[in-house]
C-alpha cells in the first residue's frame, strides 16, 4: 500500500491506495491556518498514523508516502518553501520530518504536479504521454507530461501557465505582475470581472447561473474569460504540442456548454493549426478525490524511493 497526503488551504486529507491506485480509504480534516508548520506537522502526522493503522489491521504494509503541498516547494531536498495558504510554512524540511516520525520513505511535490501525476496516471490523462493539465479554481496551477515523463524545469517550476501573462499591463496578480493568466481568468477573477459589469458584488457561481438565465453581462465575462484562457492555452499548445489539455479544478465542473465547448472552440484561434489538429481538451475525471490520488500518483512515480529508509 502507499499513503497520499493532499496539504491544502481548506483541508487536509489523505488516503490509503492500493498499487493500482484503489483507494482503501481516506480522512479529511479542516486545515488549522492559525497554527503554522507546526500545527500543520500534527495533522498530517495524525492522519499519516491513522492510515498505517488501518494498513496495519488489513495485514499490510505502507510501502511509501507521498505529499501534494499547496505551494512552491524544493522537490529534491523535500523542503516546503512557502505555503499559499498558512504562514510559518518556509523552509520546512517536511520530507525529513515524516520519514524520521514514520521510518518510512517520503516524496513531497506541490499540488499542481501531483495533481497532474494523478489524472495522467489514474484519470482523464490515461492513455496520452504528452499532456498539459490546468487547475483553474481559486487559483491557475499546471503540470506538464513530455514523453511519459513530468518536466519539473530547474527549479521545479515547470507548467506554471498560470503566471503567463495574456494581457499587457492588465490585473495585478497574485505574484506582484499585471495581466498574468490567474489574475484574468481564475475563479476570483470571474468574480471580480463579473462584480464590475453587473454593478453588484458577485461570486464565479452567479456568474455562471446568471449567464445560464442568459443574463447578456454575465454572458459577456464568460466570453473574455474563455478568451484569456484560450490564449494562454493556445500558447503553451504551440509550445509544447501536447496531445491533451486536461481542465481541472472548479471550473472544470461549470456546465459544458457555458465553458469547455466554447473554450475548445476558441483554443485553435491561439495556436498552430498543426498543433490544433486533433488536441483533446477534456475535464479532469478525479475530481474531490483529486488531491488524494495525485499524491498516491506521486509516492507510485518514484519507485526507487522504498529503499531509502531500508
């Protein structure tokens, strides 16, 4: 068996998998952002013993750990560099810290590539070895699947399509620059742009219902939205010839219609007609339990890690 541990800004979670990826079971607990690190260290630590216990029950072993974080992190050492969410999170040896707790191997990525790890290997990516996968929610993370391999880029930053920038001098992101992906086209930004045109504070999910009602403003930020998106797309189509575009994240369950069929419409306008020619653009199929087994996906990815704590 393989533990996989989700650390996001909301909740913590984890599951007990199977090689083949069956999930055993799973635990989610609400995300302490007031305790820091530390605070955070218990939780995936109780949950971590919870698991081996119930591995330990079935008459079985954990064979490796795997840990999806939400924020930058130094892939070889295992070391969190920040976290989005809690503070106190910087340079938090988290790998050594787990496997010297649980005598047990540990790999620890950010969320986005694990997040593209689990979908390639368990869900809407199966099948295809050139991928780019896109998380659009709160946030636009990304991952890259070159030749059956994720590129992590040097200082494993690679697929960060998010902080590409898609309009000159546009909305302050995030990062500190203006007109990144994330900053046009994330859920705060459909609600932000959609807030301005209807003259009233609105959440991403009025947007979408009021333009589902065929409210004409909500129906014309869904449009520049989609817009921003397929230029960003369209570019790193261009650039990296993927056979797939996997959308995940919240928008990847907005009604069809309102969202996917225009976006992959509109994909081709940005891009090489060679690189168009036959692209799947489809929603991720991992959906609430995408955290969970994108971190079971990155502990499978490694399979020299059981050795280390041998």
């Amino acid at each position: 068996m393989v533990i996989g541990i989700d650390v996001g800004g909301t909740n913590t979670s984890g599951g007990l998998a199977s090689q083949d990826g069956t999930l055993i079971a799973k635990i989610r607990h609400q995300t302490d952002r007031t305790g820091g690190a530390a605070a955070g260290l218990e939780l995936i630590s109780e949950i971590i013993s919870e698991l081996m216990e119930r591995a330990s029950r079935d008459g079985v072993k954990v064979r490796q750990i795997g840990v999806g974080f939400g924020g930058p992190v130094d892939f070889e050492r295992g070391v969190v560099l920040l976290s989005h969410h809690v503070a106190g999170w910087e340079g938090i040896p988290l790998r050594d810290e787990l496997e010297r707790r649980f005598q047990t191997p540990v790999v620890v990525d950010n969320d986005a590539n694990a997040g593209t790890l689990g979908e390639w290997r368990f869900g809407a990516g199966r099948g295809f070895n050139d991928l780019l996968y896109i998380n659009i929610g709160t946030g636009i993370g990304g991952g890259i699947i070159s030749s059956g391999r994720l590129l992590r880029g040097a200082h494993n930053l690679a697929g960060e399509i998010g902080h590409t920038i898609v309009v000159r001098d546009g909305p302050l992101c995030t990062c500190g620059k203006r007109g990144c992906l994330e900053s046009c086209a994330c859920g705060d930004a459909i609600a932000r742009r959609g807030s301005e045109a209807l003259g009233r504070h609105v959440s991403g999910k009025d947007v979408f219902a009021l333009a589902l009602d065929q409210d004409p403003a909500a129906q014309r930020v869904l449009s520049e939205v989609i817009e921003d998106l397929a230029h960003g797309i369209g570019t790193a189509v261009s650039l990296l010839n993927p056979a797939a575009v996997i959308i995940g994240g919240g928008l990847s369950e907005a009604p069809q219609a309102l969202f996917l069929e225009p976006l992959k419409r509109a994909i081709p306008r940005f891009c090489l007609n060679e690189s168009a020619a036959n692209l799947h653009v489809n929603a991720a199929q991992l959906r609430y339990e995408a955290g969970i087994m994108g971190a079971v996906a990155l502990a499978l990815s490694q399979p020299g890690l059981a050795s280390r704590c041998q």
